[in-house]
C-alpha cells in the first residue's frame, strides 16, 4: 500500500499511514503498563512535535504542523506561522491550513502573502485560511479550483471544501466528483469532503470505497465513514474490524474512536499482544505503529495508553510525532 497520494493532499498524519519513510527492526513494545498519569507525556510530546517543525525533512515538518492543528496546541502556532515561508510546498500548504484550522488571526497578514504564492496549492490554502479569519473570497477560489486541470490542485480544492463547513459547496463537489476527468485521488477526496459536509446521500459511495479490493482505497471509505458518522456508518466501520488486513482493522478502529466507540481497541490491542507484524518488512511496521498510536489517541483507553511512553522513544520520527498526537488527544479527554 505505497503513498501514491501522500503528496496529494499534503495532509500530513492522514497520510502518514500510508508513508513509505523510516523503517523500524521491530514491534518491540513491552506489555507492562506504564507508571504515571497520561499527562506526564505532555513534556515529551511537545518536544518531539517542536523538533518535527525544525526537522531537516519537509514531510516530518508538515506532519508536524498537522498535529498542531488537529490538537489546537495554538501555543506552538508562532512557529506554525514561519513555516508559511518554507521552501517545500507541502509545509506551505499545512502551515496555511493550520492557520485557517485554528482561526489564527495572528498570521493573518503572513498567510495573505501567499494568495501570491507561485504554486496554486498554496494560493488555494491561503485562501481557505483568509476565509475562515473572515477575510478571503468566501472559499470562492478554492472552488473554482475544482475545475483545475492539475489533479492535485483539484483533489487539495475538494478536501478544502469538506473542511471549510461550507454546505453550499456540496453542489460543486458532486460536479468534480463526476467530471469524466477526475482521477482517483479526485474522488477519493471528494466523498470524504462531501462526508465531512454531513450529506448522507454519500453514503453508497463511501461504502463502495470499503468494498475495494486495495487497502488504500477502503482506507479512504473508512475516512469517509468517520467524517460522515452517522449509525449506519458506524455500523459499515465495524464491519471493517473483521478486514484481512491489519492496517485497514486499525484504521477503522480509529475512526470509530474518533466517533466515540472503544469497540476497536481489542484490534488495537493485539498489535502489542499478538505477533501480528512478522513477516512484514520495515514499511509495513512503520506503517503499523503509526496507525496503532493513531488508534489509540482516539479511543483513549488506559488498556491502550499505557503504550505511548513506548511509541514516543520509537526510532521512527513519523511514530513518535503519531505517539505525540495521540498525547495531546488523550490529555484533552481528561
């Protein structure tokens, strides 16, 4: 399952499951719990996500910048909003979105700058930005951007246009999901950000994403499933529990955490328990830990947080920063 779309929507911890970076000997995680409160991890999270947004590598900052966003850590958004001047377009990208997530107003006049940007994915973040501070087109060029004929700036547009809370937006997102020439990552992103909009209408196609063959794809339906969050989604992510592929089982799992439901966290459970990654290759670990840490900040269960002290000293940097995120999540619970 390689990231053929990790660069597409640039949309760091989301994507980050599917990375092909770093590589890990093994699972080796101890099963004793650990001493303390979850909140004494608090110390160690922040450092790791300040030392991924001054990491060397543009994934690892953008990645970063996602965990600031998706955990409202706002005292860490001055070093967010530098990030907007990075040289590498994804960290563009994220930092701007963080601003626009978050309402930060005190980038506002750093983030207008790069409605000039010279790439229009970052034109159309900054402008997703601009019109959540209350001061863009209205999300008007992020939906104009849909019809681009660069697939990459039509998939970020729709994704954008889930996230804006925009219903009238829903008319648009259905015409770019049916344009003959919208290519996989088009759609992919175009049913979640309608799923994010709340229009259950979306509903077959969401589950026609869990039913494909490929794991990345019935990833993406289970993103949707999430976003959408209705009991009959909740019902087709619990089908997915019992999927033959550990990654798509700990997916679904999170997302029904994120959804308040701890039916998953025997799956997550196993992954410390059970020897279930041999036979994978480094990737495949990788790609393990993280979604397990992913999993566990959702659920945030005691059975399952007693293994982030582990997952944060991970040699991994894309691990520790999920492990970080899951921190923040299961701090903010208490």
């Amino acid at each position: 399952m390689k990231s053929t779309r990790a660069l597409t929507t640039y949309y760091a911890l989301m994507a980050c499951a599917m990375l092909v970076f770093g590589c890990n000997k093994s699972l080796q995680i101890s099963n004793a719990p650990a001493g303390g409160s979850i909140n004494e991890l608090v110390p160690e999270a922040t450092r790791i996500i300040q030392e991924g947004l001054a990491d060397d590598t543009p994934l690892i900052r953008a990645n970063a910048i996602e965990v600031v966003a998706a955990t409202r850590q706002t005292k860490l958004m001055p070093k967010v909003e530098r990030l907007l001047q990075d040289d590498f377009v994804p960290v563009r990208f994220a930092a701007a979105l963080a601003v626009g997530d978050l309402e930060y107003s005190l980038a506002k006049s750093s983030v207008k700058q790069l409605l000039k940007d010279k790439d229009e994915n970052v034109r159309i973040a900054a402008d997703y930005a601009m019109s959540k501070l209350g001061a863009g087109s209205g999300f008007e060029l992020v939906r104009k951007a849909t019809a681009s004929s660069d697939q990459t700036v039509r998939a970020n547009a729709v994704l954008l246009l889930g996230k804006s809370g925009d219903r009238n937006s829903l008319k648009v997102l259905y015409w770019a999901l049916h344009l003959k020439d919208s290519d996989d990552k088009v759609r992919f992103n175009a049913v979640e950000a309608i799923a994010m909009l709340g229009d259950e209408r979306i509903y077959p196609k969401a589950w026609a994403n869990l039913i494909n063959i490929h794991g990345e794809d019935k990833i993406t339906g289970i993103r949707a499933m999430g976003a959408l969050g209705t009991a009959e989604a909740k019902n087709a992510l619990i089908t997915m529990l019992d999927d033959d592929v550990l990654e798509v089982r700990l997916a679904a799992a999170e997302q029904l955490g994120m959804l308040g439901e701890t039916i998953g966290e025997a799956e997550v459970l196993k992954v410390f328990t059970k020897n279930l990654t041999a036979g994978l290759d480094k990737e495949e670990i990788e790609r393990v830990n993280i979604l397990a840490a992913l999993a566990i900040g959702q659920i945030g269960t005691g059975n399952l947080t007693k293994f982030l002290p582990q997952l944060l000293k991970n040699e991994s940097k894309f691990v520790r920063i999920a492990a970080a995120k899951a921190v923040f999540q299961c701090t903010a619970k208490n």
